[in-house]
C-alpha cells in the first residue's frame, strides 16, 4: 500500500493565558511564559500520525482571562490577521471566565472567515493529573484541521459551539459551556459528530479582513427586583455610547413609577444605543409583548433577540467601529450578521 501525500494541516496554536497553561505559585494558579511548551512536548498523543502539525505562538503578556479587554481582544484578532495567510487555522488556548466575550468579540472583528477560530481552555492545568485540558486542547487541534467549520468557535467539554452564541453556564464544572440558543456545530464522544446545518457557509466573494475595536464607553445593566434606578443616573451620560439591558423574560422592566424610562430616554437622545437582551439564558425578546415592556420600544430601545449579553457586547464595539450612525447601528443591532441571533 502506497503512502499517502496528503499534506498535513498546519494550526497556529495561540496562546493567550488562562488555566490550562498555568503552574503553581504560592499566590494560586498563575500563567508562566514558556511553561506551556514543554508540557505540550511531553504529550505523546500531539505527535501521533493523524494529528494536525502546530506551532505554538505565546503572546506577552500571558493573562488571567479576567484581564481581557478590548486592547487584549484586538492584540488576539490583529495576530490572527498577521499570520491568516501563513495555517490552516487557529486554536486559541483562553481562560475560561471571558472565553465567551472574546469568541463573540472575534466573530465580529474577522470577517469573511473561510477558516476555523477555535477557542478553548480547561477548568484544571495542563500541569495536574485531573486536568481536562487534554481533550480539549487534542480535539480542537482536530476540529481546526478538519475542514469542517469556517468560523469562530469554541470547544469545550466535548461540545462544539458558535462563539459568539456561547456562554459560560459553570464556574466549576467541567461541561462549563453551551449555547441555549443554537444547535450546537458539533458534539464530541467517540466519534466527532459534526451537525453541518448549524455550520456557517463558507463564505462565497469578499475577502478575509480585520475589524479592530475602538474603545467606546459600553455599559451593562441588569435588572433586579427592587432596583433603584436613581442609582444610575450618574453613569448613564452623554458619554454612553451602548448600554445592554437585561430585563426580565422577554424583556420586561418593573412599571412601578417607570423611573428607568426618562434614563434610557435621556440616554437615547444623548446618542446611545440601548439593547435589550434577556436574563434568561433561553428564550428571546419580544419587545411589546406585554405592556411591562412596550414602553421600552417608545423610549428607542431595540430588541437583542435571543443574543446573550456577551454577543450584544461585542457587537455594539464592532458596530461603533465600523463608523456606523446611531440610525444604521439601531438597525444593525436586530440583524443577523454572522449568526450571533434569531429573528423568528
């Protein structure tokens, strides 16, 4: 039997920081620049034969994924744009507290993707014997090379999930991600079962390129009952550019007094974009439903649909960086642009 010529995909294994890389340190778990590649050296599995060849590329600073931000987020998306050209695909190792954010952040600011942005981590390091960083870092070198995805993903715990419909669900469980919303792309035992109807197309005309973010004043607000709403009258000013508000179910606010209308009045007027997203994980927005939220809709805020408050995030940023109006953002926020939302 003839050997194959069947050249090897080649990944870009990025790594950003987070559990899986981390050592011990008399203060906790801390990211050690240089630490990772020995370890992954000492895995016998990354050298097997149906593996994807990978280069690991470590940024500098290594973070905690609680430090992530808009800075950290378009340091990740402009390397991956430096060396698009140069693999296959990406896997990009995170912590796991702002994986989802930043997956949503990138799913924006790359656009037209014909290749795979897969993030992943662990909840245990590399460096322990329990560690689930194992699978998830071989799987995902797996599902880069596999040709199957043309987007930005994560995977985590045997589930393969569109990026900017994932959240996180568990702060220490090892199945910690899901998406409530969407079907998943792929589910992992055995086999990888790969569900190609919930795949994004790849892209046909337009090439790839890179949206930085631009540093706008975004805010986030969730209701409560009891809220006082006076509370935030100094932070919602002119100076707010987005603000996502979680209301209740399908978007509903308290209607005593509807002390929060004349702020998100004044916040519209001053040029702000108000979405409301749901604080339940599933399910949608359906402005006007019940009288609780119809005064929303009057004040000029916008439905999210059944985004979660990572992808409204993220896509407010990219939005506001595109140099879009008010007017265009407004409509922008209640279209389906790389299926961050459903619109029934």
């Amino acid at each position: 039997m003839e050997a194959s010529n069947k050249r090897k995909k080649h990944i870009c294994l990025l790594h950003t920081g987070g559990t899986i890389g981390m050592i011990r340190t008399k203060k906790g778990y801390s990211p050690k620049a240089g630490y990772l590649s020995g370890l992954l050296s000492n895995m016998p599995a990354l050298q097997a034969e149906e593996m994807p060849e990978y280069t690991l590329v470590e940024l500098s600073p290594l973070l905690d994924s609680s430090d992530m931000a808009v800075a950290e987020w378009n340091k990740i998306g402009s390397k991956i744009s430096e060396l698009y050209d140069s693999y296959d695909g990406f896997v990009i190792l995170h912590g796991t507290d702002t994986m989802a954010y930043t997956a949503a952040a990138l799913s924006f600011m790359l656009e037209n993707l014909d290749k795979p942005i897969v993030l992943t981590g662990s909840q245990i390091p590399l460096c322990e014997v329990r560690s689930d960083g194992d699978d998830n870092l071989i799987t995902s070198l797996l599902i880069a090379a596999s040709g199957k995805v043309n987007e930005v993903c994560l995977y985590f715990g045997g589930r393969l999930l569109r990026g900017n419909r994932a959240t996180k669900l568990s702060a220490d469980g090892l199945f910690a991600f899901d998406s409530p919303n969407c079907p998943h792309i792929a589910d992992v035992g055995i086999n990888i079962r790969y569900y190609h109807t919930e795949a994004m197309p790849k892209r046909e005309g337009g090439g790839f390129s890179f949206v930085p973010f631009i540093e706008v004043p975004i805010g986030v607000l969730k209701i409560f009952p009891g809220i006082n709403f006076s509370l935030f009258d100094a932070v919602v000013t002119e100076k707010l550019k987005g603000v996502v508000l979680e209301t209740f179910g399908a978007g509903n606010i308290p209607g005593e007094g509807n002390a929060l209308i004349p702020i998100i009045e004044r916040a519209f007027r001053a040029g702000a974009v108000v979405t409301v997203c749901s604080q339940c994980p599933q399910g949608t927005i359906s402005l006007g439903a019940y009288a609780a939220s119809s005064s929303l809709v009057d004040a000029g805020a916008v439905s999210g649909f059944d985004m979660t408050t990572e992808a409204a995030v993220a896509k407010l940023y990219y939005l506001f960086s595109k140099g879009l109006t008010k007017e265009e953002i407004k409509i922008k926020m209640e279209e389906n642009i790389c299926g961050e939302l459903t619109r029934e």
